[in-house]
C-alpha cells in the first residue's frame, strides 16, 4: 500500500462492464488480503451491494466518531461523500493518532471524487468570509460563534475552528447550539437553513429572530441592519435538494390513507414539513427508532431513498413508507458503486493509489479544533 506517484495502475473502463458477482469476488479478495489494515466505511444512503461491502455503516456523526477510533487500518475507503471523507482523514490523522503510528498517515480513498454534496456547495469559504466582514460592520462578531453542519467544506470547518466555534451533525445540533448560547448571545449556522431553523425552533427561537443570509444579495445577505441586531441565529440560504422535495401535502395524504401512521423525518426537511411530522432524526436515529417500534408499526419516512427501501426490506414486521410519491435519491451518494471501490482498491493494492483525500495541514487543524467540539458535545 506504498504511495507512488505513477499514473494509476488500472483505468476505471474496463470495471464498469463487470458483473456486481464479479467485482464482489475482486473486492472480497482484497479485503481478506488487507484484513484489518482496510477500513471500509459506508453512509446509509449508499446502494444495497455497496452496503454488502462495507465493514462499518452510520450516519454523520457515527462515521467521524469511526473514523476518530480506527486503530489498525492503515487506508479507510469511504462510501459517501467528498466532506464525509475530509473529515475522516482529518480525525484518523490528527496528531496523536500520527504519533501513535509512527508518523505514518492513513490514506483515506473516495471511491469516486464526483461524490460531492451539492448542500455543502451552496457555501465556499470565501463567501462566508465575505458575509462574517459585513457582519463585523452591524454586530461584534466577538459575540456570534459559527455553527457549520458536517455537511460542508473542511476550509469551513477550519474558519468555524478559528473563530471559536462548532461542527454540529444532525444528530447533536441542538446541543451545538446550547453549546454556542452558552458563549455567545449570536449563533451563524450554514450551510442548511432548515437543520438550523428546525433545531433554534424547537429551543423556543422564533423565525424573526432567524434571518436568512442570502450570499448573492447585494449587501447585508439581503437583510437590514436591524434584522441582524435583533437575530439570535443567522441562517445560511442552502438546503439539500433531496430533503426539501418532501412536502406537507404528502404527509396529509399519509395521514388520510393510512390512519395511525407516525411521519418520520429527517431535519433537513423544510420547517413545513418538520413541524408536522410526529418524529425526526438523523439517519442513525431514524433506523433505530423502526427497529425498536413493536411490530404492525405504520411508518412514512422523509429521508433519501435508498435507506427507506433498505428498511422496508429489513423489517417486513412493520408497514414502511416512502414519504413522496417522486423520487428523492441523492444523485452523488449514488455514484458511489461496485466498479469504483474495487478499482480504488485494486489500484490500492498495486501501488498506485486513486482519489486520495487528504486536507491540507493548516485546514486540517483548524478543523479539528471544531470537529473535537463536535465529538465531545452530545
Ligand atoms: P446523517 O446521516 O448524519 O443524518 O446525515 C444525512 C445526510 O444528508 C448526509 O449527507
Ligand atoms: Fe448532501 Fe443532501 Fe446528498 Fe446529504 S442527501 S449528501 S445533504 S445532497
């Protein structure tokens, strides 16, 4: 597993037209030459025969904190997203883990660097830069901490670390929020509005203490002065385009076709939604609330596909349903598949790693200072 800088051993073409027989074989006989020093990870939105590959599923926070743990494994290959990757080999290679190792760094793969977020996109550093100086001219931005959800950039999460704020996943943004209130009297939350107005809402913070922050607004994110001097957190305008197809209309039309049903969400949904569904949680709160409901348990679930059907299958004692009626899959969650991770990993094993995600040395130790807050705070 030494890196070379020659060109990869094996080119992607030939993979695709492999059966998933095929390519399962090809990954299996890599993990049992590897053992423990490979680290698949997989996110629960990832397809049925990835999952089948993966050593370890969760959802955000479960996967850092993974991540965060490894001992053995000298090369993690993620099944997920590009920031899901950066913040893994952030946390398996932050100081002590490198000590421990001999200074050697585990080499963390995404099997195809197109597996981007387009929620994450909606925020660049320069543009949250730009806003925190037009804040600076209303308010002391002494007094606000920014609150990044995992979901974004690891230069975003290096300018939260500086700034003396937090990381937050869906399944501890409340408490990055107590957190934050405990410090400042002002919280700047990106990239998702609604996991940051769904979470301040249910803490008693009304909406017109909740400016949106429009980074293609002119001035001031497109808000007065004093909209920003009576907020108590500043929203940043992104959202995740599977979530926000999930509507109120489809919850009535659940709720009038199968009575006793109980609506699942996930907090990325908008607040329409949010706020009339019977439960919510991240995807590791969301499977662990069907596997433990007692059987004959009616569910319509808003959150990525590939993990509702996933569950349907699983649990055929209780009645699973998708929450739309359209399809809402996350398209860069999906390409991820057989043919990537075995030719990431056959090139791996050759020599000639492919699609290595390493954060820059500065970026990374900002980051972490945010993403041990994050780990710490439950
Ligand atoms: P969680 O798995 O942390 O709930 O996040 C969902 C998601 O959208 C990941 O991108
Ligand atoms: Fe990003 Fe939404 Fe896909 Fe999650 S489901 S990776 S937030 S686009």
């Amino acid at each position: 597993m030494t890196a070379t800088l020659d060109a990869p051993k094996f080119e992607l073409k030939p993979y695709k037209s492999l059966s998933n027989e095929q390519l399962q074989e090809r990954i299996q006989k890599i993990r049992d030459e590897l053992g423990p020093k490979l680290l698949i990870l997989g996110h629960h939105y990832q397809q049925d025969e990835v999952i089948a590959q993966v050593d370890l599923t969760g959802d955000s926070y479960q996967l850092s904190q993974m991540a965060a743990d490894s001992s053995d494994c000298r090369a993690i290959a993620f099944c997920g997203v590009h920031f899901m990757a950066e913040t893994a080999d952030i946390l398996a290679n932050r100081p002590e883990k490198l000590a421990e190792r001999g200074g050697e760094r585990v080499r963390v793969i995404l099997p195809d660097m197109a597996a981007g977020c387009s929620m994450a996109d909606m925020a660049a550093i320069d543009q949250i830069e730009d806003a925190w100086d037009q804040l600076g001219e209303v308010l002391d931005t002494e007094d606000i901490t920014p609150v990044t959800y995992i979901n974004s950039a690891a230069s975003l999460k290096a300018f939260v670390g500086r700034h003396g704020g937090i990381v937050c996943t869906s399944s501890n943004a409340q408490a990055a929020l107590e957190w934050s209130f405990a410090k400042t009297s002002r919280v700047m939350f990106f990239p998702d509005q609604h996991l940051g107005r769904n979470t301040a809402l249910g803490m008693g913070i009304t909406t017109d203490e909740m400016p949106v922050w429009d980074p293609y607004a002119e001035e001031l994110g497109g808000n007065s002065a004093e909209m920003l001097q009576q907020s108590k957190v500043i929203l940043w305008k992104g959202h995740c385009s599977v979530h926000q197809m999930f509507r109120p209309e489809h919850v009535a039309l659940f709720r009038e076709q199968h009575p006793g049903i109980k609506i699942l969400v996930h907090p990325e949904c908008p607040r329409e939604v949010f706020e009339i569904a019977d439960e919510f949680g991240s995807t590791g709160k969301i499977i662990r609330m069907v596997e433990s409901a007692p059987p004959g348990t009616k569910w319509a679930i808003g959150t990525e596909l590939h993990l509702v059907n996933r569950l349907k299958q699983e649990h055929p004692e209780q009645e699973v349903y998708f929450l739309s009626p359209v399809v809402c899959m996350c398209a860069t969650m999906y390409r991820i598949d057989l043919a990537h991770l075995c030719w990431s990993l056959e090139n791996l094993v050759a020599g000639t790693p492919v699609n290595t995600i390493e954060v820059d040395e500065e970026t990374a130790r900002w980051s972490l200072v945010a993403l041990e807050r994050m780990l710490e705070v439950r």
